[in-house]
C-alpha cells in the first residue's frame, strides 16, 4: 500500500470518528456541544433531588424572606411595611438580647464539646480495642441518640430543687450553693447551656477520635523519635490532622447554639423572665403567641444570615486545601 493511500485512509477513519479526530475546521464548538449535552443530561439525575430541595428549603426560605416585609396576623389581610420589622427587631433590646444569649450559648454548645471531645478522643486514641474504649464511646453518644425533650425533661428533673444536682452539692457539703438552677435569674442559662454541651459532646468526640485514626502513624512515631512528648505530639501532629473534623465540629455546634431551641422551650421557655429568650424560642412566640408573622419572619431571616456570617469563615478557614 503506498503512503498516499495510507493517509487518504486514516483522513477517512478520522472523518468517521467525528470532526475534532480529524482535525476540521469547528471541531472545537463541536466538542463543546457534545460536552453541553453531557452536563445537560448529568443534570438529569439531579433534578429529582433539586426539586424536593426547592420545594423543602428554597419555597419556605423565600416565603419567610416575602413574610417580613408585610404587617400580618397570619389570618387577615397583609399590610406592605417594608423593612420596618428588621428595624424593630435591630433596634429593640429585648430582640438583641436574644440574639446575645445564643451567641453566648456557642460557648457551651461549641467550646465545651469541642475541648473535651479533643481530650477524650485524644486519650482514647491508642487504647488496644476492648470493653471498655466500646462502652466508653456508647456512653459518650447516648446523649446525642436521646431526642433533645427528653433530655430537657430529664434536666429539668436533676436542676430542681430536691434533684440530684442539689443532693450531690449536699453530700459533698456545698449545701449552700443548692438552688432550683433552671429558676435563678444568674444560673439559667449555663444551666440550658451546659445540657447543650452533654448534648453535643458525643458527637464531637466521636468525629474527632475517627479523624485520629486516619492520621498517618508515622507521623506520631517520627515525633517521638524527635523527643516530643505527648502534648507536643497533640499540639504538632493531631491538631493539624484533625483541622477539616474540627471545622466540621465547630460547624454543627455552632449552629446548634444559635437555632437552639428544643432544650430551651421544654426546660424554661425562656425563663425566668427573659434570660434565657433566645431567637429560635422568640420567633415561635412572635408567630403562634404574638401573631406577628412578618417580625417572626424578619427574626427568622436576621438569624439566618448570623449563622452564615458565623460558619462561613469557619468553613473557608478549616477546609482549604494545604499549601
């Protein structure tokens, strides 16, 4: 066969794989179209998912968004006001107050489970598999499985004032300090808090003994051929290798803390007086007791761009890519 025919033949076996194999002149915008009609046709897939998303997330977003900017009583007819009901809820301190107690609430909902899930997970880490490291994790999640009114039932009963909170002061002779905890103006809400914090602490610990487990033991046993000692090894091995469990820790408490509102309602209803009022109970007040859905729904719309002020760092910071 001569090299005239030969080329004349792979010309046309690329002719008949399409115009970009050969070489032809738009074969690029050809490409482009087949790769549009790809990422069309992905789309397909996800389209049932986007739907209930938008049906489920997006309508009763932009609803609320609709909601605040009208006077209404939920029954009558609305009343265009504009953002006259951000304005109350911005300007008046008893709102404000609220959105202080769930920033307040970050410490026991987020601190608090992180540090110690961090100090259980790093001292369970190690530990040869047996009875008492798969108990000590059950233990550890229980609170999390337990449904957040029970546990606020539960509470209730142990901050009372004959509950076991007080005997346990009373047998160790700190008998003065007894108190109903859940009805002192100065102890209510650490008390809401630190029942967040027995909450949330199984799931950290749990995230963050998984996220030790896949740091390369290498790493550990080149620290220690170093001298590191065990806190320098937490400090310069399991921190760094935990960053991305950590963001998501700090993530879900963080907006545990401020859209709480289970534990709270059953335990004090934000009682006593308003100490313990926090924007999730104050919006369900807004609307079901006050009926004023359209400041219930600017409180609800202000509380959602807080937490997305307060995550989206936290996310930018814990999950980018190392350099």
């Amino acid at each position: 066969m001569s090299l005239g025919s030969s080329t004349a033949t792979a010309g046309a076996r690329a002719t008949a794989r399409g115009p970009a194999a050969a070489g032809l002149p738009g074969a690029s915008r050809v490409g482009r179209r087949r790769r549009a009609r790809r990422s069309w046709g992905h789309l397909l897939y996800v389209l049932p998912a986007l739907c209930v998303y938008g049906w489920f997330v997006l309508y009763p977003l932009l609803t609320s968004v609709q909601y605040s900017l009208y006077d209404w009583n939920g029954i009558g007819p609305a009343t265009w006001v504009g953002l006259e009901n951000y304005q109350r809820v911005l300007t008046d301190p008893d709102q404000l107050e609220t959105i202080l107690h769930a920033l307040e609430l970050i410490i026991f909902f987020t601190l608090v489970p992180v540090a110690l899930g961090l100090l259980a997970a790093s001292l369970m880490h190690g530990l040869p598999s047996g009875p008492f490291v798969t108990l000590s994790r059950t233990v550890l999640f229980v609170p999390q499985v337990i449904p957040l009114v029970a546990a606020g039932i539960m509470w209730d009963w142990v901050y009372s004032s004959d509950g076991i909170a007080n005997r346990l002061l009373e047998l160790v002779g700190l008998g003065d300090l007894a108190r109903p905890w859940l009805a002192d103006f100065t102890t209510a809400l650490p008390a809401v808090g630190l029942i967040g914090s027995w909450v949330m602490l199984g799931l950290c610990t749990l995230l963050l003994l998984t996220g030790i487990s896949k740091i390369d033991p290498s790493l550990y046993e080149a620290a220690r051929i170093d001298g590191a000692n065990r806190w320098r090894e937490f400090v310069h091995v399991t921190l760094p290798g935990l960053r991305r469990e950590i963001g998501v820790c700090v993530t879900v408490t963080m907006i545990a803390a401020l859209a709480s509102f289970d534990i709270i309602y059953v335990s004090t209803q934000g009682g006593p007086g308003r100490t313990t009022m926090v924007p999730g109970v104050e919006i369900y007040r807004l609307a079901f007791t006050e009926r004023e859905i359209g400041q219930a729904s600017a409180m609800a719309v202000i509380l959602m761009a807080l937490v997305l002020v307060m995550i989206v760092p936290v996310q930018r910071l814990t999950q980018r890519e190392d350099t």
